[in-house]
C-alpha cells in the first residue's frame, strides 16, 4: 500500500492511517455541530469567529466574511473549539481542502459543514501532517472515498482511514520547515493581492459609486489623489437618471447592450474525440471556486478542436470576464488565456465602453443584485435573461480608459504574483514525494527552496 502510494519509503519510517496518528497522540477527529445545535439565527456581528468551508484556503484560514458566534454559544459547543495545530476539513463539496490551525486561531471555532482533525502531542509535527495531507495522491486518495454521487461528504470513519506515513520528528520538522517557507511565501503573495485589489476597488467605488470626484468638482474642491487632466474628466454636476442622481453626461443602460454576454456548454463526454489530447481550455465553476484572486491560469479540463466546436460560444479570448451563474452564483474571473466554458457561466466579452477590469469590479459591487435575479428551487441559478437587463452606470469612454490605465499594472502584479505562487505550490508538491521517498535530502531540498525563492 505505502509503495503505490508513494513509492518507496525509508525503512526507519511508519506506515500507517491518520485516525491511529491522532489516536496515539491524545486527539481525535470529530465533525462540526448539527445545524439543530447552531442555527444561521445564532451568528452575531462581533464574537468568536466560526470556520465554515468558504474560510478554508490552500492550508490558512481565510477570514474574509467569516460568520461569528457568541461566547456563551462558542463554550456551550466546547468541544468544538479550535486548538493551534488542529486541521480543518471542508466535509462537503471540495472534501481534499484543508487549513492547519495557527496562533491566530487558536480557539476558534469548527463551524457547521467542518471537520476537525486533532493530533494530539509528541507523534506528528502539525505543520508536517497538513503539508503530508495536501499530497496530490492524498488529496485524491480523500476525494475517491468520499462518499456521495451528487456532493462528497466526508466523514469520521473516512479521515480515520486516510493514510499516513510517520519518520521521526526531527525529520518531520526538517521537511515542514522547508516546504512551510514555500508555503509562507504563497501566503505573502496572497496577502499582496488581496491589498492590491482592495486599492482597485477602492478606486473603482469612488469614482463609479460614489462619486467623489463629482462631489468635490461640485463643491469647488480639487479631487483628491489625480492630476487636473483626469479631474476635468468628471463633471461639476449631476442628473436625475433611472438609478437616481449620476454624473451629467454619463448613461444607464442595460449591461447587455454596453457588453457582450454569452454562455457555454459540455461536449459529450462519453466521445473521445471531444477530450483525448486536448489542449484548449474548458472551464466549469469548479475551477473557479479555489481562487483567491480575479484571475483563471488554468482549468482541469482541455478540449479538442472537436469539443470547442461543440461549444456554442467557442474558444473565448483572453482577457473574458467569467462570472458562475450556478452552483453556486457569483465566482469570478478574468481569463488569463483563451477558454471555452460550460453551461455554469456568463461569459461578458468586454470592450472599450466597459472594460474587463471595470466589468470585474461592477460585478463585485453589484453581487447582491446579480444574486437576487437568480431562480431555481434545486440550487440557484441566473440565466443570460435575467442578467442582461441589469443597469449599468456608464462614464465617458475617455474616463473609462483612464481608470483601466490606473488599475491595469495593479492587475498585471496580482496574475504575476499568481503564476509565482503557482511554481512555487508545483515544487512544493514535486518536493514532497522526493523528501518522504529519501530520493532528495533535506540540504539538497534546502538549497533548491532558496534558488526559488
């Protein structure tokens, strides 16, 4: 089993499973609370944050929209609690994601929809066990057993059967510090793109929402933070317009007539001629729900010639807006590199009137409005119907430039810094079946983790 897995192991190190790992170490594996034990009613605005699986990053714990509880709730469900070294599972949906608890969790709590993994003490390195746990073939490994043909779902009994290879400590803290700056590099990257996007659409909010350089002109302020050329671009007034006071000059309209709006579909995936050897692009909103940042570099998925044929909407260009339209509603992305979608997208071909990076920030600002067009008692969906009549503050072509020209190297930084965190999540994965083989030694792993970085 260790060696199909694998491959050869040294002789010094255990095979064996993840539930006898944590058994010997003092901990357990143990699901979330019942939806009867916690209700949506029960979250509050300030206390104890609640990991749900959309908190779960590439091993870290992302707390943007995190859901809280209170305190008396969080101590009434203690052994819910989270503990720094604990690793949270996604129990349904994407079952192979994880995050390791760190410092800054500590006492949080495993929120409805959540597995937790304790490991106890003296036995495994937490760092090591999460890096071991995001092997590709362990990742796979979780996902073939899961159990469920519409949604996996994971369960104690499963994670308890996930196998693990044991080398002693020192060598176990040898490798997760390794891999772990890998992973702390990916980590910074994530941080700066999600600074560097927040800049875009702070911008993006002040001049398109809420006008600040109008209501300066207005008041008969200099706009704050641009030059006078730029300033001039705005109007010193305002109209009355179907979505109330906006700039004079501007328009609404509806987004389907500023921009292009189209979908996709499936080719048969029982012809062969559609998939073998495929080298286009073809895009479901799974490949969309891992990211972290506006931009889709890859898919798991390639057509051929054949299949993007059988695609109504074709090989869409580079550059195209992808935005999910179920399952759920509201991922996006802007395509790094020609793609053919599904029919779980709207695809938005931009142009000079509505750019990509200024359609990506009106969908953000908007979600809640694209949302609540969408229908379906199944799961939530919204068609290229109800999309399209959605309205749409226009600027002058001139200002609409001037905004994507400001914004784009912002952007140009953030794919950059995705396709680095790309190679370096590569060589981390490629390290780890050479370090737990014993096929590359620590130094030599050394060595080609500082090159890189």
């Amino acid at each position: 089993m260790p060696d199909i897995i694998y491959g050869e192991i040294p002789d010094h190190w255990e095979f064996t499973t993840l539930g006898e790992v944590c058994r010997r170490g003092g901990g357990n594996i143990q699901t979330g609370p019942f939806g009867s034990q916690l209700h949506a009613s029960d979250y509050v605005s300030t206390g104890i944050p609640s990991v749900m699986p959309t908190n779960i990053g590439e091993n870290r714990i992302i707390e943007d929209g995190i859901v809280r509880i209170t305190e008396a709730d969080a101590n009434r469900l203690a052994q819910h609690r989270l503990r720094i070294g604990d690793i949270v599972y996604s129990r349904r949906g994407d079952v192979e994601k994880r995050a390791l608890i760190r410092e800054r969790e500590d006492g949080w709590f495993c929120g409805t929809g959540c597995l937790k993994v304790r490991l106890g003490s003296g036995v495994v390195d937490p760092l090591f066990a999460s890096m071991f746990l995001g092997h590709p073939c362990i990742r796979e490994w979780i996902v073939r057993h899961a159990i469920g043909a519409t949604m996996p779902n994971l369960n104690t009994s499963i994670m308890s059967a996930v196998p693990f290879v044991v080398p002693p400590l020192a060598e176990q803290k040898a490798i997760a510090r390794i891999l772990g700056t890998l992973d702390d590099k990916i980590e910074l990257n994530r941080k700066m793109n999600a600074t560097l996007e927040s800049m875009a659409r702070a911008l993006f909010q002040s001049w398109f929402v809420d006008f600040d350089p109008v209501r300066a002109r207005l008041d008969g302020r200099t706009p704050v933070g641009m030059d006078k050329a730029t300033a001039d671009l705005f109007p010193a007034a305002f109209q009355d317009s179907a979505l109330g006071h906006i700039p004079q000059g501007w328009s609404v309209e509806p987004v389907g007539e500023v921009v292009v709006c189209v979908g996709g579909g499936t080719p048969s995936t029982a012809e062969p001629k559609y998939w073998e050897g495929g080298t286009h692009h073809w895009a479901t909103p799974k490949d969309l729900s891992s990211l972290q940042a506006p931009f889709l570099l890859n898919t798991d998925r390639k057509l051929t010639d054949a299949g993007v044929a059988k695609v109504s909407s074709g090989l869409l260009p580079e550059g195209t807006l992808l935005l999910s339209s179920r399952a759920p509603v509201g991922y996006l992305a802007i395509a790094a590199m020609p793609v053919a979608i599904n029919q779980g997208f709207i695809a938005v071909k931009c142009n000079k009137r509505a750019t990509n990076f200024f359609m990506l920030n009106w969908c953000q600002a908007n979600m809640a409005e694209i949302e609540s067009r969408a229908t379906g008692t199944t799961f939530a969906e919204i068609s290229k119907q109800n999309f399209r009549p959605i309205r749409v503050v226009v600027p002058p072509e001139k200002l609409m430039a001037d905004f994507t020209l400001i914004v784009f190297p912002l952007y140009v930084q953030i794919k950059s810094n995705l396709y680095q965190s790309r190679t370096l999540a590569t060589l981390r994965d490629t390290l780890l079946p050479k370090l737990l083989s014993g096929e590359l030694r620590i130094k030599d792993a050394e060595r080609i983790v500082s090159e890189t970085i």
